[in-house]
C-alpha cells in the first residue's frame, strides 16, 4: 500500500495556534511545513499537534521543531518528546499507534511464564543448556585458528564441519523429537505460549543463525519472504563461526525447507505438460501467472533455451515490492545470460485487491497456466476458497492451475512452530479438495513432492 503524501493539522503552544501540514518523514517522525512562514522558530517546543485525518480529531503529544532541508519543499521535521508514534502505520494504514504502548503488555506476558507446563521449562533447560555446551565447544575450536589467513580459517572449519557437523545434526534431530512428545497434546494456544517462552530463553542461539534470526524477527512483516527463499535454495553453511554454520544449515536443510527446492523443478515441468495441451499457439502465445511469486527463482529452470523464450509470457505478481524488484532483477540476468529477452508483466497486488475486483480478468488477462506456491498455507479457509475461485476464474478453457499448501503432517512443523516463529495454515488432502468444490466442472487431483511435506492441488479446466 502507497503512502499518503500529507495531512493538515495545528500545532499548540499556550494559547497560540499555528496551522501545519505533516508528512511522513521516518517511522518516528515528520516533516512539517508551515501556513505562516514567520512564525518558524528553530526549536520551538510545542505542547500537542493536533492533525485532521480522515473525518477525526488525532491528539499527539508534545513536539520539538528542528528545521532543516527536505528536498521536498517543508520547513523542517516535527521529533517527538513523550512518546514514540509509528508514523508508517499512520501514512500508510491510517492508523495512530504509539510504540510505547507495547509496554502495557509487559506485564501480561510476563504473567505467562506461569502457565508454562513444568515438564516443558523441564525440557527447555535441558535441551539449551546441551546447546550451549555444544557451542563452547565449537567456539574453542574457532578461538584456535582465528588469526590464520582467511583461506587457512576456513579449510579448518570445513574440516571441523565434516567431522562433527552430522553429530551435531543429530543431537539437534533428537532433541526436535522430544520436543514434538513433550508438546503431542498441546492446543493451538498452548502451542503458542510455549513456543514464545522456548524463543526467548533461545535467542541467543537463534539470533546466531541468519534463517533462524529472519525468520524471527521477519524483517518485511511476514514470513517466508523472498530472503528467506534464496536461503532455502542457496542451502549452504552461513556465517563466521562453525556453530553459526550449522545452526544456519540444519534448519535449510530440512524436509520442509528441501519442499521448496523440490517444488521449484515441479513447476517447470508441470507447466510444460500444460503447454502441451495448446499445441497451435502462436510466439509467446502460453500465458502463465505466478501468484505470490517471491523471487521466482523457477524461471532459471524454465527459460533455458531460444524457444522458451519464444513460447512463454509470463506475469509475476506479489504485494511485496522487494520480492518483485528480485523477480525482475533475475529475469534481467536470464536475458543477459541467453541474449533473449523475456517477455514478461510485474503486478504489485495483494489477496485484499484481488478479493475487492469484482472482475480480475478484465485487468489482469486470461492464462493457460496459473500457480501458486506459498501463499494458501496463510490463508483461513474462507479466503482461501475464495482466492481459489478468484483464480480459477482467470484460466483460458482447458488451462491448469497448481497450488500448493503444506501438509498437516509436515515433519517439520515443530521445528518451525518452536524455532523459527513460523506457523502455517496446515491442511488435509480432503480439505484441499474441499475447497475447491465451488470449481465448476473442474477436473481436480492432489499430488506430493518427495518429501510429503507439501501438496499440490492440481486443476484442469474444461476445454
């Protein structure tokens, strides 16, 4: 969502009144830009801002003026001195919200720690503490070769990788089974509680491993961005210390996350059995669609040779702007590499526009092939069936859609939930098929990649 460019709005002071438009400036500040030019006084103080924002009063507290070149024609930046408002959410949401609220919940989730079941605190002291002894005892051997040179360094890290890395892996694997017995008749908020108190006694471990720390502290607001995906592609030892390398890489590679490469050679291959069907199209005449694309990595796999580039136009689409501008930058690097150009459109949308157009075709076209990778695992199931439809509504006569959805017995859905802060909209294959009834005369199958993590509802309209 674009950002609003300003709201008017009054400073305060005594009796004084100054009138003002504000816009965003940072996330705990604002420009300002004053009616009466005059009255600017370089770090003025005044008692409240008062802004006119969207048929209501907004009361902020006290201010400071400090002027200074914008670039964008305002007279300086208005910092605040009692509280921390989050200027983004304003701008972009509509919604005031003062940071230092986040402490009235201090209390409350501190009172949770009482109703952590024993046996869990049980386990969690035992399995971090067991952690941490592994640590020392990889940190020691870091500590020995430090100053060596760098290609000297890494050869004994290697070798140390290679020789204690898969005891490491398995204590790690053992551990993870015990902690999906502790935690076998949990409810979902139970789940929840003691996932939060697990990660808060860890974090020193977990803010040790780059996948583990993203996934944590989800720096685009949401998991699985497209970061995120190159690490579980890339699937390598990150980091500066042996301890750090492997906690990285045990979690890329799990079964969950050894999914998403699998699904990344699934679709070029399923989408070339789809083009199949069309045999008499003209160049660039099979259109496909990824929704929620990421950093559309498969299109390495997909256009490898002239005549792809001559069959496929494709469209991306995603509501996050960075994982776009990837996308984009790694089609760019295909047509460097092959001398061809892609034919190819860019959609910055989310599942809130598409639910809101009443006709998505008319702006978005028609596709033979359309897929959906990692967007259904966080949808209810409501908005999932809807989406679904939205989607079907999209395919040319005798397309096919892909979309695909984590499994409820992932093997790894423990480890995600515990470690890495990453919960998913789990489903059956009858709920898949389910929800797809509403497709009208739709031909309809479900189909696993290798390590039945993820499934795939396969799609097939009437030609």
């Amino acid at each position: 969502m674009s950002m609003r460019e300003a709201i008017p709005g009054q400073l305060h002071q005594g009796d004084t009144r100054l009138d003002v438009t504000v816009a965003y400036a940072s996330p705990i500040s604002v420009f300002v830009s004053f009616a009466d030019k005059s009255a600017i006084q370089e770090k003025a103080t005044y008692e409240r801002l008062e802004l006119e924002d969207l048929g209501r009063t907004l009361t902020l507290s006290s201010t400071r003026f400090y002027a200074e070149h914008t670039g964008r024609g305002y007279d300086g930046r208005l910092v605040f001195q009692d509280d921390v408002y989050d200027f983004k959410s304003l701008f972009r949401d509509g919604k005031l919200m003062d940071l230092n609220a986040w402490f009235h919940n201090l209390p409350l989730v501190l009172s949770q720690k009482e109703r952590i079941r024993p046996e869990f605190r049980e386990y969690t002291a035992n399995t971090l503490y067991d952690v941490a002894v592994h640590k020392r005892f990889f940190n020691e051997q870091d500590r020995v070769y430090a100053n060596e040179p760098r290609h000297v360094r890494e050869a004994a890290q290697s070798a140390l990788i290679r020789a204690e890395g898969p005891r490491f892996f398995k204590f790690l694997d053992a551990t993870l089974d015990t902690l999906a017995q502790v935690v076998a008749g949990y409810d979902k908020e139970e789940h929840e509680r003691h996932g939060f108190y697990f990660r808060r006694q860890a974090w020193e471990f977990i803010l040790g491993s780059e996948f583990l720390k993203r996934t944590n502290l989800k720096p685009r607001g949401y998991a699985g961005d497209s970061e995120m995906m190159h690490m579980l592609y890339e699937n390598q030892h990150v980091g500066n210390y042996v301890f750090n390398k492997l906690l990285h890489k045990h979690p890329v590679q799990s079964a969950a996350a050894q999914a998403v490469r699998n699904r990344r050679l699934l679709i070029p291959k399923v989408l070339r059995q789809a083009l199949a069907q069309f045999p008499n199209l003209g160049p660039q005449g099979f259109r496909f669609i990824s929704v929620a694309c990421g950093p559309a990595a498969e299109m390495q796999d997909l256009f490898l040779v002239a005549e792809d580039f001559e069959k496929f136009h494709c469209t991306l689409l995603d509501q996050d702007t960075q994982a776009l501008d990837e996308a984009r930058c790694g089609l760019a690097r295909i047509e460097q590499a092959r001398n061809i150009r892609v034919g190819a459109r860019f959609i910055n949308e989310s599942v809130r526009t598409m639910l809101k157009t009443a006709d998505l075709s008319a702006q978005w076209g028609h596709f033979h092939f359309l897929y959906c990778m990692g967007l259904f695992d966080y949808l209810l199931p409501p908005v999932a069936r809807a989406v679904l439809k939205k989607l079907y509504h999209l395919l040319e006569p005798g397309g096919t859609m892909v979309v695909g959805n984590y499994h409820v017995n992932n093997p790894t859905r423990i480890y995600m939930e515990y470690w890495m802060d990453w919960v998913l909209y789990y489903r059956t294959e009858e709920d898949f098929l389910e929800m797809s009834q509403d497709l009208a005369g739709a031909e309809k199958s479900v189909v696993f990649e290798e390590t039945g993590s993820q499934m795939f509802l396969v799609v097939r309209k009437p030609g």
